[in-house]
C-alpha cells in the first residue's frame, strides 16, 4: 500500500468504523457483546462480525474469532498472512491467541481491556492466570496417560500427508 500518511489514516479509519459499526449492531439488535471486527486483505474487507458468544451458546464465538473463520472459509485456508483485523476493542487473550495462530500481519484497535474491565469485560484474571505455574492456577489441571497420548504425536510425525501448520 503506497498512501500518503492522510491517505493511509483514513483507510485504516475506514475499516475501523466498519468494526465499531458491528459493535454497535451487536448492541442494537440484541445480537451479542458490544464488540465487531472486520478483517482485510489487499485493500476489501474479506470478513466482518459482530460478537456472537450469547446468540450462538458458543464462549469462543467473540467478534475476532467469529471473523477469522469466516475469512478462514471465504479464502478456503487456515493461514491469514497478508489479512489485517480491525476490532473494536483490544483482543482478549483468546482472541489474540486466535490471531497469531491465524498469522495475521497486524491488528488495529478502538477500545482498551481497561475500558472492555469497566463495563464488566474483565480478563485480567486470564492474564494473571496464565503468568503463574499450572499448579498455582484456580482452574486445577491434572496430566494423565501422557504415554498413550504421544502415539498420536508420533502418527503426526512420521505421516506423508500432515498439513504443516
């Protein structure tokens, strides 16, 4: 992309108000969290969505993650490399999770977590969860039949027709 400085601003602007819209439809039409993202690639917007963790039951089905499979379906691929996101609000650990496995070049943001924590979307608790030891964590995690579980490791590892990813 070769834009001017005013011209680049209010590309990325563009896109961002396409997020904050889906945010705001989010809201108005009862539809879910007050969250939206769009993502783009080569200048068109390839996906947008607005948060959908109550209209589908699914916990995962925030704005981000619900726009990276739907641009994930659209392009026919697993890989984002070349897709920007736009999100209404600084990505939660899961989201952000879900976009570097997603290899997106870069994220734009509206909102903070600290301005998401002031309206009762808190994940500070996941952030300082995942900083301590896995024997320290309020959620107890317990190891078990690690040995019969490799062998599908080993499959992966010796199989002609693995995916890399």
């Amino acid at each position: 992309m070769n834009l001017g400085i005013m011209e680049e601003q209010a590309y990325h602007e563009e896109f961002m108000r396409i997020a904050i819209e889906f945010s705001e439809r989010n809201v108005l039409e009862s539809l879910g969290g007050p969250f939206g993202a769009v993502i783009v690639k080569d200048g068109k917007m390839i996906s947008g969505s607005g948060n959908k963790v109550t209209a589908s039951n699914d916990p995962t089905a925030h704005a981000e993650v619900s726009a990276i499979r739907l641009a994930c379906e659209k392009l026919n691929t697993f890989d984002l490399n070349g897709c920007v996101i736009y999100t209404s609000c600084e990505p939660c650990p899961m989201c952000l999770s879900a976009i570097y496995w997603a290899r997106l070049d870069k994220v734009y943001y509206a909102n903070t977590k600290v301005d998401a924590a002031e309206i009762g979307f808190d994940d500070k608790f996941i952030y300082d969860e995942l900083d301590k030891e896995m024997e320290h964590r309020a959620l107890p995690i317990v190891q078990m039949l690690r040995d019969e579980g490799l062998q599908a490791f080993k499959l992966w590892n010796q199989s002609a027709m693995k995916v890399e990813y």
